[in-house]
C-alpha cells in the first residue's frame, strides 16, 4: 500500500546530517515520502548525498549538534503509513484458534500495541514527534510462512513527522511473543529479534530502534530520551530477585555452584571476592555421579565402544539377509542396530611460584642424563639455543591440590613436566616426564622421572606416564582454556555490552551475533556441568576442586592483555615478535596447524575491526568522550572483573588503535578461540586410553612387584571405569556437535543494520570473502604431504578452523558466538 496523501503540504528538515534536494519543496512532495520513495527524487548526485553518513571530524560538534526542524508547510496534514509486522511462527495452530476466539469475543481487549518515533523534535514541545497507535490483532494475519507469520499495521503521522527512528511495542496479550522484525513500507526495517513481554509482566514499553548506528553523541534529538531509557531498563536497579522473563543484565558471584541442602557433600565454596578472585557471572531468575564401578578388564572392552570401521565404500551386505533363517536373520539385524549406536572412532588420536615450605623445592628433578640421549645427536646446550626443547608444565596447577585429589575415591594424579623435542621432520616427541607428589618431607620430594621405554617392563611404565600427562592436560583443557578463558571470562564484557551499550551503538551492532546464546549457555553450564555433583566434577580428575583449579588460575594466570592469539603464542614460547613477517611474529614450531590457521582469521578480524573503528572513530576524542564505550570497558574490567581490577595490565581505552586491539580479541576468543577448543573434543579425547579424564591408580615405581606381576592389567585399572568411559564418550560427542541454526563466522544476517552505510557492508563483503578464501587455504594444507602434523598416513587432518560446518558433530565449523 502506497503512503495516502491528504492535500500534501511540504517542509524541509535541515541538519547536519542530511541535505535534502530542492525537489522535495518545489513539486510540493514531503521529505518523509522522498525518504521513503527515493525514486521520485530524480536528481541522482543529491539522492546520494542525502544518503551518505555524514562524517564529522570534531566532538564537539557532535556534542553540541541541534537538529531545525523548518515547517514550510502552512499546515501539516495527515499520511497514512502501511508497515508489515513478522513474527515468529510457533504454535501456530494453537495460537490461531486461541487469539481468533479472544479477538472476536473480547474486541475491546488484548491486542499488540505499535507507535512509531520521529528523530526528530517538536519544538513546540521539545518532545519526539509520535504517531498515532496502532493495534495489532492476532486474528488478522496477512500471510504465513512456515516459520514466520506477518500482520499489516496502519500508523498516521503529520506532514511534519520526519524520519522514524523507533518503534514502541506494547504487549496487551497474556502471552510473550516473538517479534522478528517490523518493515515500513517495505523500506525502513527495524530488526527486533526479540521477546515480547505480556505489559502485565513488563508495564514498559519496549522500544526497537531503526538499524541506524549513531555513536552517544551523534543521537538524533528525537531518540536521545528513548536511548538513555532502554538503558535504564536493562541495568535495573541491582535489588530483588530475578525471574527468567527479566530483560535486566546484572553482577553476581559464583554461588550457584554447591546446593548444601541436599547435604554436606554438595557445598561448594562461593567464587568471586576478594579471598577467592573470580571473574563475574549473570544474575539470572544435577547430574548424581555412577555408581556400580568395575574395571575394564582388556581392551577388547574399549574396542567394543566403536564402531568398526569398514574399507571406503563398503556396506553392510543387508540385502542377502533375506536368504538366511529366520533366527539368523534377527541375529544379524540386533548386530546392525548395536553396530548403529556405538560411536564412531575419533579421527585423531608468569605465574607466582609455590611456597616451597608448603609444597618443597621447586627445583625439577629433570636432569640433563634424562634427555641428553633422544636429542638426535645435540647435546642439551644446542638443542636449547636453537630452541629445539618444550615443556608442558602442569607442575603448580595441579600440585596444591593432590593431597585432597588422591584422598577422593577413585582418582589419583601426579603433577606432571614433560620435555618435548622438536625433531627435524617438525614434530614435537616426548623424551622425559617427571610425576610430582605432594611431599613428605621438605628435604626429599616425592617425583620420579619417565624416559621412552627400552623394554616391555619400561613401556608400560611410559604408557602411564604419559596417560596421566593426558590426564592432566584433559582437565586444564576443560577447565582452564575451554571454561575459564572463554566462557567465564567473556560473561562480563557481555554483561557490561548489554547494560552500557545502546543496541544504536556501532559497537554494540558489530557484535550482537557475537554474543548471541552465551549468557544461556553459561546458565546452563551452571545447573549441570560445572556444578557440585555435575558432569565435570564427576569426569574429571579433581572432582570437588574443579572450579577451585580454575580459580587459581585465574588468579594467578589469567591475562586479558595476554589472550589475542599473537600475543598468547608469544606468551607461551611458541612464537618470537618479528615484524618482518607476516604477522608480525616467527613460529617456532613452522608446521604448528593451531596457530598457521588461526592467524588467517585473526588477521581476517584486525581488518575487518580496522576499517570500522576508522569508520566510527576517525580521532581519538571520539573514543575517550563516547560515554556509553567508556562505561561499558570500565564496567567490564571494574565490575566484571573486580577481582583483578588492579592489575598493572590493563590497557586504556583512549584511541581508535586501543580499540583495534580491544575488540579483535574479544571476537577472536568468542569464534575460533571457542571453537578450536570445544569442537573437537571427541576426536581427541574420545579414545579414553589416550586421553583419559581421570586416573584411579599413581605410577608405581619400576621394582614394584604387583605391577610387574601383571603391566597391561595395572595400566587398564588405572583407567576410568567403563560405564564412566561410556557416559564421558557421549558427553563429549554430544558437546562436539553443532546446532541446526548454527551461524558461522563470515555470514551475517543483519547486513541491512548498515543502512546506507556503503563502507561498512563492503568491508563485511570483503571479510566474508576473506573467510572463504582461507578456508580454501586450509584445505589445501590439509592436503599438503610436506606438512606432517596435518596430513600424512596415521595423521588426521587438522579441521577445527575450517569455518564452515554443517549442523551436528563435524570436527569443523568457527560459529559467530559461543553457544556450546
């Protein structure tokens, strides 16, 4: 439907922003139709100008900026404008009867109730020009899709109007609803991707803002009140409880973890505050461990878990059961279905110092007979400067907690050190290992030291060696890098976007599918993985101490400043700063497929952030007096990170160039960080053997009779049980995989936000080709023989940042968010 026009009058809205053309007051047509019809403006050179963003280059021109309304027109007159509301279709047919009878029956009542906002003023009032209300009535559906339905709703606004910048949304129903996105005239498009709130619940208005990005200062008049309202809401006033319907994001600590009521066993200590640092979750609104345990006898038993493989192409010769009897037949379709539900075979096998008159000498019992022998002819020294030796160091993470570890049932562990060398094939071999525990007398520290086997009584001592370094590595994995570093250590900065951040705010728009499930992922994270009793309690080596190990780490390792990749790789010794190179650093392992892959996508992300924090910020006075960006990184560190505020680390944010660090990092951490981390957690813990999640029994020492008596049998007992075994290897499958509605990095749903923002959709188009073109390029590594830690026989290739995926379990995929 057309915008109907009752003697049309014409004015002129002049401001800093737009300049529109003189055909608008000469042919008598309003500034509202032009915007709306672009096309009865034939002057092509002042459309665009009309529809160009303005760039400013001062503060305080933005600061003190006042739009004049000039009505030219004798007297406004009324138009009618047609807008298209689409919601999300969920229980339709439920839905369609219900609100049918209750549109028909009670006229008077329910209804959703839309009111579109002017950016700019009435200067009668000083007040935001308004439309008449529009009601919306269930029962009068214009067409329905199968997963939308859309409703046609009818405004009328005064000649004199301008341009809308918001909508208003009252909820008369007694039921929320889903509201996609409100389309004016086909031309305007406000994204709401929302739920509605019933206002008996919610009383306020909710308000979506036309996808426009206008940084704090640049707020049209009009809009100012209703962006600093919005704010408001979702900051809440910090009291009373919270129900699941709150659109309110606030602080709390960590004392969701433990339930003492069901009994002494379930308290939990609380984390976050000054005795015990941790980073700050949401403020929103059990799994019992096994029983029954008995050892795996052989591996057979193991074996029995997956599936067998069969050679390429061959199936199940299905088609001949029908010639064998009939209890054969049944025989052979009971296997299949077993066969069905097995799981498949993976593909791929500064921090402070300990008090030494609590955990004895730091000094290693490493020694340079240890290793001198599998240096492939160097002696220690050389190996050294020509940094051929790495050490995996589980050492003072794990050490304070033994005792209380190896006091539980069915869990034991060592500390563990273990020195790798750098063969000249690129590959990293183990050559020594040293197992700590706690010890008993200062004087005399309890380790001993594993070398490579030269016997069959040394290779079983080697095989557990080297199953509790697994061990200890599958537990900092999953609690230090996968839950501390980017799940919980993310939740604030996403806590203070929500409460700091207006949804106008360019910031705010360039991450919205960044952030998008993790504070629900998170919540349920809580209530059944990481809580007293939960599934990484339960699965993992330090039960109980779980989140107290995270929490040390946090403490004392924990970096922001530290946790871009180039910068983390350089932290951990993997990588030296060159700024010949490409990305300004050498790897020190040149075949090292993590970090070859990542630094395609990281470099992907400055670029991309680049060109748009230059597009919004072309000074730096624009970064320091943006007082919604100010309030949200001061929150995030101060409030979200109370615990470690102080820290000398933390960098200002003063300069685009602060900002080009900033939110490279977040969006790193949040898509491939993330997804390096969580998606391949079947295909390289899913062999237990392997890479078993706890151990039941230490390495005992080389004389030790019972194990000599029976090696392999020592070895499998130390092994989880194999109803644990069964359950871990469903855990971790069912956290590998991708949901349906998965979206990945490089696509973008919401291009439309930009507006005429031409600058801004390109650099999207040239960051999604971006993505594209590297996934090609890993590909072609992955295919590439001369680098043996990605392809080769017996090598899996290396998939975790390929960035496409389809939904379920791949081993492939860099979703936008974290939302697994």
């Amino acid at each position: 439907m057309a915008i109907t026009m009752e003697g049309v009058g014409s004015f002129m809205v002049m401001d800093k922003h737009r300049s529109f053309p003189s055909f608008i007051q000469q042919n008598k047509v309003s500034a509202f139709t032009a915007f709306l019809f672009p096309s009865l403006v034939n002057n092509k050179r002042n459309h665009q100008k009309m529809m160009k963003k303005p760039r400013t280059t001062t503060v305080a021109a933005l600061i003190f900026y006042n739009p004049i309304v000039e009505a030219v027109a004798e007297k406004p007159v009324k138009l009618k404008i047609t807008a298209e509301v689409t919601l999300r279709n969920c229980e339709t047919e439920y839905w369609e009867k219900m609100l049918h009878f209750l549109d028909n029956t009670y006229p008077s009542q329910g209804g959703v109730v839309f009111q579109l906002v002017s950016t700019h003023i009435d200067p009668r009032i000083m007040q935001a020009h308004l439309s008449s209300e529009a009601t919306l009535k269930w029962s009068k559906s214009n067409k329905t899709e199968a997963k939308q339905v859309t409703y046609k709703v009818e405004f009328q606004v005064d000649s004199n109007f301008g341009i809308p910048g918001a909508i208003t949304v009252i909820n008369k129903y007694h039921k929320e609803f889903y509201l996609e996105n409100v389309n004016i005239e086909g031309v305007i498009p406000f994204a709401c991707n929302s739920w509605v709130q019933p206002d008996k619940i919610h009383p306020e208005k909710r308000i979506f803002f036309f996808n426009k990005a206008y940084l704090p200062c640049q707020t049209p008049l009009g809009l100012k009140e209703f962006r600093e309202s919005e704010l408001e809401q979702l900051r809440g006033d910090g009291k009373g409880v919270r129900k699941l319907s709150d659109r309110i994001y606030d602080y709390d600590v960590y004392n969701d973890l433990g339930n003492p009521d069901r009994g002494m066993e379930y308290s939990r200590p609380t984390l976050g505050g000054e005795n015990c640092p941790y980073p700050r979750r949401c403020r929103t609104g059990r799994h019992p461990s096994n029983t029954g345990y008995y050892s795996i006898k052989d591996f057979s038993e193991i074996n029995s878990l997956y599936k067998r493989r069969t050679p390429l192409g061959v199936q199940l010769p299905i088609e001949n059961w029908s010639r064998l009897p009939l209890p054969s037949m049944l025989t052979k379709i009971l296997q299949s279905i077993k066969e069905i539900y097995k799981f498949d075979p993976p593909n791929g096998i500064s921090r402070n110092k300990l008090n030494r008159f609590i955990y004895g000498p730091q000094e290693s019992s490493l020694k340079e007979e240890h290793i001198s022998g599998n240096l492939n002819g160097m002696t220690v020294q050389q190996a050294l400067e020509e940094k051929k030796l790495f050490i995996l160091d589980y050492h003072d993470i794990y050490l304070p907690f033994l005792k209380r570890i190896n006091a539980l049932d069915e869990r034991k562990a060592h500390a563990t050190r273990t020195i790798f060398f750098l063969t000249p094939l690129g590959t990293l071999k183990p050559i020594a290992i040293e197992l700590s525990l706690p010890t008993m007398d200062m004087n005399s520290p309890s380790r001993q030291v594993v070398t490579p086997p030269v016997d069959d009584t040394t290779y079983w001592l080697w095989q557990l060696a080297k199953a509790h370094v697994c061990s200890n590595d599958a537990g900092a994995h999953q609690l230090i890098h996968h839950w501390l570093r980017v799940h919980a250590c993310m939740e604030p900065f996403i806590i203070a976007a929500h409460r700091q951040l207006s949804v106008m705010h360019p910031v705010c728009k360039l991450l919205k599918p960044h952030m998008r499930d993790t504070l629900a992922i998170n919540a349920q994270a809580r209530e059944v993985l990481v809580n007293a009793k939960g599934i990484i309690e339960c699965y993992f080596t330090a039960e109980k101490y779980c989140m107290e190990i995270t929490q040390s780490a946090y403490r004392d390792w924990w970096r922001f400043d530290l946790e871009g990749l180039p910068a983390d790789l350089i932290r951990r010794g993997l990588a030296e700063p060159d700024p010949t190179r490409k990305h300004g650093l050498r790897l020190l392992i040149e075949d090292y497929p993590y970090a070859n892959d990542g630094l395609l996508i990281w470099s992907a992300i400055e670029t991309l952030v680049r060109t748009y924090v230059n597009y919004y910020y072309p000074e730096a006075s624009l970064v320091q007096y943006d007082t919604e960006l100010q309030a949200c990184y001061n929150e995030f560190i101060n409030v979200g990170h109370a615990d470690v505020s102080h820290a000398d680390w933390w960098s200002k944010l003063s300069t685009p160039e602060d900002l080009t660090y900033f939110l490279p990092t977040i969006l790193w951490i949040v898509t491939a960080q993330h997804a390096a981390l969580n998606f391949g957690q079947y295909h390289y813990g899913g062999y237990i053997p392997v890479r078993p999640p706890y151990m039941r029994r230490l390495v005992p020492n080389q004389g030790n009779a019972n194990f000599l008596a029976d090696q392999q049998g020592h070895f499998l007992s130390s092994l989880p049980s194999l109803p644990d075994t069964t359950y871990f290897m469903s855990v971790l499958d069912i956290l590998s995989t991708h949901a349906t509605d998965e979206q990945y990095i490089g696509g973008r749903k919401d291009l439309s936000t930009w507006g005429g923002d031409t600058e801004i959709i390109e650099a999207f188009y040239k960051f999604s080709m971006e993505i594209k073109k590297i996934e090609k390029e890993i590909e072609r590594r992955n295919a590439d023989p001369k680098l043996g830690n990605r392809c080769g026989p017996g090598i899996a290739p290396y998939e975790l940042l390929l960035p496409s995926s389809g939904p379920g379990f791949t081993g492939r995929g860099v979703p936008n968010s974290i939302s697994m």
